[in-house]
C-alpha cells in the first residue's frame, strides 16, 4: 500500500515544519507549502527526501484569493495523485487596533486564518472523501477569548471553530475534521518584551511555554481518532481554565 499524503499549509519552519518532521518520521508523504519562506521549504523537503526518497513535494503559493487557493490545492493533489489528510496551519498573525484596520489586514488575516482553510476543504474534499481523510484545523485559544488588539485575528480563528464543527457535520462519514487549539507554544516572530512573555507564563498553570511535541502529538492522535470529528483539542497548560493569576 502507498504511504497515506497530508498537505500541511505554511509548514516551511516552526509549528507546521515541526509537525512535517513528525509525521514525516511515521510514514506520511508530505505535500509541504509555503509561501515566502522557500529557502526553508527546500532544506526541510531535502533533508526528508534524502531519509526516504520522493516522500516530500513542495508546493508554493499565497493563501489570500480563492484563486490562489484553488492553484494550491491542485498542485497539492497531483503532487502524490491523492490527499488523505489536510492540516490548515496557515496563518497571518499581527494586531490590527481599530482605526487602524484596513482591507489588506482584512484579505491577509481572515485569508489566510478563514478563507484559505475553507476552500482548501472544499478543493481537497472530492480526494478525502476517496480516501476516508481528516481535516484538522489549526485555531488558537483566542478564539474563544479575545486577544487585545488582534480583533480581526480572533474574528477569523472563531469562524474557524464553526467551520470545524459544521464541516464535521457536513463531510461526515467519510471525513473526520477536528481542531487543534494551542495557548502560548512558540513566540510570534514579532518582538514581545521579556516582561510581556513573563505576563503570559503567569496566566499558564503549568508555568511553562507549551513544546511543538505538544501539538504534533494531539495532531497525530487526531489522525488516528477513528470516532471523534467536530472537537477542538486545547494544548495551553491549563490557560484557558485558570482561574486565578499567578503572583
Ligand atoms: N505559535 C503559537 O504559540 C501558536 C499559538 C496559538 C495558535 N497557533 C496556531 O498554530 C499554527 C502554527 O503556528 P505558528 O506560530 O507556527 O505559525 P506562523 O509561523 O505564524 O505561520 C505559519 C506559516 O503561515 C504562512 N502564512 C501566513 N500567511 C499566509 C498567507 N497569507 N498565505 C500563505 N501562507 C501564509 C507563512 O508561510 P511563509 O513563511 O512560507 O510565508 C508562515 O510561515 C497557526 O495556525 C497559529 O495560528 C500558534
């Protein structure tokens, strides 16, 4: 049997490279995307065609049209002939105070975090649909908390909470779609003071930043979840049940 495909969105470094290199290490052939980080794109597909050879394809290309999006999914699809599971990982993420919002903040985070995700779905569902696949999307927990001053960040990673449970309604039997909500794993690229990050470690029970592991464990158990669809699984150490702030 051929090894089973997922396209995983924006996974040329960080959560989504972390995430290719994990599943990469159990079998998958990866169809890795990217849109402005080729440099990485290509090392990381070499590096893991290089331990198993013609198992990575890359394909390229911004999230921010349905056009663009339609171009995605079909290079992603014909890149193994098949897609057994998509990862919407995807996303823009920078504050957007309001009286400063404008329509290409508007096209680049609902994009990327809403847009992209659902059309991908819709394009991928013909091959998932063949090959009993699951989506998995990737939200945050500021979906159900707003994040101050990132209203249009939050908007989008909330419509995709629905859009998960609705799909998962939608496209079921054949195909699971499940979330994945992490609290604080990576910094953002942008700069956040060290007092900032000591900020958010104080609101974690755990008292500590989440690992990649973390996420592309919960990823692979949803892969394998046979009976569960429509979830969103919380990787925060605890942030979003705490009920105190630490001193
Ligand atoms: N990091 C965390 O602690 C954290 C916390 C909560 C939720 N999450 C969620 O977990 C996922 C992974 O997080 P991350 O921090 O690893 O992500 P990230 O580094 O912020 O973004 C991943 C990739 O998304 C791609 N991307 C952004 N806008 C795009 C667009 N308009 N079109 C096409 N590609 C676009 C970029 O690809 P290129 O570099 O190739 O352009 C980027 O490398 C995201 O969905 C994020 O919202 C992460």
């Amino acid at each position: 049997m051929s090894p089973k495909v997922i396209l995983i969105t924006g996974s040329a470094k960080r959560i989504g490279a972390f995430t290719a290199r994990y599943l990469h290490q159990l079998g998958w052939n990866i169809v890795l995307h990217y849109n402005q980080s080729e440099q990485q794109a290509c090392e990381l597909a070499k590096q893991m065609n290089a331990a198993r050879a013609d198992s990575v394809k890359l394909v390229q290309g911004s999230l921010n049209t349905v056009q663009k999006i339609e171009n995605v999914a079909q290079q992603s699809i014909e890149a193994f002939g098949k897609l057994n599971a998509l990862i919407n990982n995807a996303s823009s993420f920078y504050p957007t105070p309001i009286g400063s919002v404008s329509e290409n903040d508007w096209t680049n985070l609902v994009g990327s975090n809403m847009q992209a995700p659902l059309f991908l779905a819709q394009y991928c569902n013909a091959t998932l649909q063949k090959n009993n696949g699951v989506i998995i999307n990737m939200v945050d927990i500021h979906a159900a908390k707003p994040l101050n001053n990132h209203t249009l960040y939050c908007m989008a990673k909330s419509a995709l909470v629905m859009m998960t449970q609705s799909l998962a309604q939608e496209l079921a039997p054949k195909v699971r779609v499940n979330g994945v909500a992490p609290g604080a794993i990576l910094w953002p690229e942008t700069t956040l003071s060290e007092e900032d990050k000591e900020q958010v470690l104080k609101l974690v029970p755990l008292q500590k930043l989440g690992a990649m592991q973390d996420i592309a464990q919960v990823i692979d158990y949803l892969l394998n979840a046979q009976y569960v669809t429509g979830q969103i699984i919380t990787v925060d150490g605890g942030r979003s049940i705490a009920s105190h702030v630490k001193a």
